[in-house]
C-alpha cells in the first residue's frame, strides 16, 4: 500500500473532489488519513469546517513546504496515509509531487484541461529528480461525462501524446462526489436521501482507490471494513 499521495493539475480539474474521495475511502475501510490541504482555494479546509469529519481523517492546511515535510514525515511513522491536494499552482504541485510516492493529475473531460495534464506531465517529469526516488505519476478522470466522440477522441489524442499511465477508472461526473462539499461528511456517511447516487460512487471510488494502491495491503491482515472494501474494488 502506497503511502503519500499528491493531486494537482495546472488547470483546475477537481484536485479537491479526487482528494476527498480518495480519503473518504481509506477512512471508510479503517484507515487513518492525513488530509492536506495546500490548493489556492482552501476547499478542504472549508470542508472540514462544516463538521461531521469521520474519526479516521484529519485535516491540516499547510502551504509551506518545511512545515508540509514534517507533517508527512510525522504521519509515515505512523503508518497514515497521507492525501495532498496541491490545486493548480505549479510551485505547490511540485512541492507535493516530491513529497509523495505517487502524484496524481487530474483530467476533466475537454481538450483544455488534457492539454494542461499533458502540461503538468512534463513540469513534473523536469523535476523528477527531486523528491523520493520512487516516486510516479499517473493520470486520472476527474469527472467522467457523457461527451461527443470528437471531443473524447481529443481528449485521447492529446494525453497519448504522454507516455505517463493513465489509470483505467476515473471518477464519474456525480452529484454524490461534490455532497460532501455541501453538507460535510463523506460519500460513506451521508445518507441516499441527501445525494442521489451514492452507491455507484462508494464502489467507483473503492475501485479507483484501489487501482491507486490505497487499499492494496494484504487482506488477511487488514481489518474486516477493509477487506470489505477490498473485495468490493476487485
């Protein structure tokens, strides 16, 4: 199970809702997470503000890059996972990539916001060697949407002109994913009532978290919400 994950593209693409959800998960499944909230827009930390923070998952808001170090050094000992959401400013994008073993880059579904993937792609491809030598980068659907096939084939054409991965489930354009942002809690605490869709997006989001490697530890010595979840991602 990877430890430190960092979400950020130069062109605002849901780093906020890729974050929360990938936290969300891992607090449903028993796992502590540490939530960093270093974007430009500070919609964590509002978030977290609205209360009904589930126990597993606390929040710190830290754009400064010493005090942001000792916070993820803190939680590695720990054993926490460990979520950033970096927003759309190149400084803090790096900033979090270094940090963490796998940076993600959100895509939306238009030419512009792959254009600007691609974009962070290299930036981060530059600074590779800087940072934990292990580290890797993928990017993800942020808001998958029905759109016409011209503009999927854009969207397409343009992130293969990247040779970085790019993770076979992504996040479905929900309601239930921008709730919490709302009402507080998560995708795992409110009720069906309040956000339509909840189910298909709990599973969606255990498969993505998953594919990431947040809930890939061994299940026989995962607790039963994890090896629920687990099983579900499968």
């Amino acid at each position: 199970m990877i430890s430190v994950v960092s979400v950020g593209s130069l062109k605002t693409s849901g780093s906020s809702t890729v974050a929360l959800t990938l936290a969300s998960v891992a607090a449903a499944a028993d796992i502590p997470v540490l939530l960093i909230d270093a974007a430009r827009d500070g919609d964590l930390a509002d978030w977290a503000a609205r209360g009904a923070v589930p126990s597993k998952i606390w929040v710190e808001r830290s754009r400064d890059e010493a005090a942001m170090e000792r916070l993820v050094r803190a939680a590695r000992k720990r054993g926490d996972l460990v979520v950033i959401d970096a927003g759309d400013e190149a400084a803090m994008i790096r900033m979090a990539a270094r940090l963490s073993d796998r940076a993600l880059i959100p895509v939306r579904f238009s030419p512009l916001s792959a254009q600007y993937a691609v974009e962070t792609d290299r930036m981060l491809a530059d600074d590779a060697g800087r940072g934990r030598r292990s580290r890797d980068r993928c990017f993800v659907a942020s808001a998958v949407a029905t759109i016409p096939s011209r503009i999927a084939r854009s969207v397409e054409t343009i992130i293969a002109e990247s040779a970085t991965a790019r993770l076979p489930i992504g996040l479905v354009q929900r309601a239930a994913y921008e709730a919490p942002f709302l009402l507080g809690g998560t995708i795992f605490t409110l009720e069906e009532e309040v956000a339509p869709g909840l189910d298909r997006a709990r599973a969606e989001a255990a498969s993505l978290a998953y594919e990431i490697g947040i809930l890939g530890a061994r299940q026989e010595k995962a607790s039963p919400a994890r090896r629920e979840m687990v099983r579900k991602a499968a």
